[in-house]
C-alpha cells in the first residue's frame, strides 16, 4: 500500500497540483489554521507541526503584503500541502487506523524540500524582522 501512495504523491503530482492552486485556496487554508493545526498536533504528524506553523507564518505574512520574497511556486505549495493535510478524504482517507497519515506524510516531505530553501529564507527575515522590532 505504501508504494502505491508513493506512486501516486511524487514530484510530478505536486508540481502538477500547484499550478491548480489559487487565491481562493490560500484564504480557505488560512481560515481552517486551527483545524489544520489541531491536526497536525494530534496526530502522528507532531514532528511537521512547527514546520506547518512557519508555513502558515510565511502564507499570512505573504497575504498581508508583508513578506513579498517567496515565489509564487512556495506559496501556491504551501496552499496545496496544507489543504492536503486538511482533507480527511484524501488518497488514504485519515481515519484508517495507522495508514491514514501516509499520504499527508508524503506530500508534507516532498513540499518541504521543494521550498526547503525558501522557508529558511523567511525564517531568517523574520528573524531579522524581530530584531529590527526590538532594537
């Protein structure tokens, strides 16, 4: 069953399924954060959880027009694995007990070495942000 889910979440998927994302999509998984955090949090997904908060960081920085570095391939990326993650009827629907989160496992893997580079980025804007806020 693994390797069918790898089969199906690779590379060519995502980068496929990102050209589908849009605006719309951002405001819908910025609407859902605390559903899609409480998800993250509770299931076997707790080692992404910090990293799905910078991603929800850079996504509202980026909708605010405050953080205008990321290209639009990180963010519509960012929409799509969050919104994967969100679905509970996705390739391997969650609730089958210990194969549920697979899927969201992969796509969340490959997403972030896509925009691993990018993440680091804003990470160090922000932290330079904070340092320009408290000196």
């Amino acid at each position: 069953m693994l390797e069918n889910v790898k089969k199906k979440i690779n590379k060519d998927y995502l980068k496929s399924e990102i050209s589908n994302v849009d605006d719309g999509d951002l405001d819908m998984v910025m609407k859902n954060r605390k559903a899609i955090d409480k998800k993250m949090n509770s299931s076997g997904m707790k080692k992404y959880a910090e990293l799905g908060k910078l991603m929800f960081g850079m996504l509202k920085d980026y909708k605010k027009g405050n953080y205008t570095h990321a290209p639009w391939f990180t963010i519509a990326a960012i929409g799509l694995t969050l919104i994967y993650v969100f679905n509970p009827l996705d390739m391997v629907p969650d609730f089958l007990p210990g194969v549920g989160y697979v899927d969201d496992f992969a796509l969340f893997t490959i997403a972030v070495r896509f925009i691993e580079s990018d993440l680091h980025a804003y990470l160090d804007w922000k932290i330079e942000e904070a340092k320009g806020l408290s000196s």
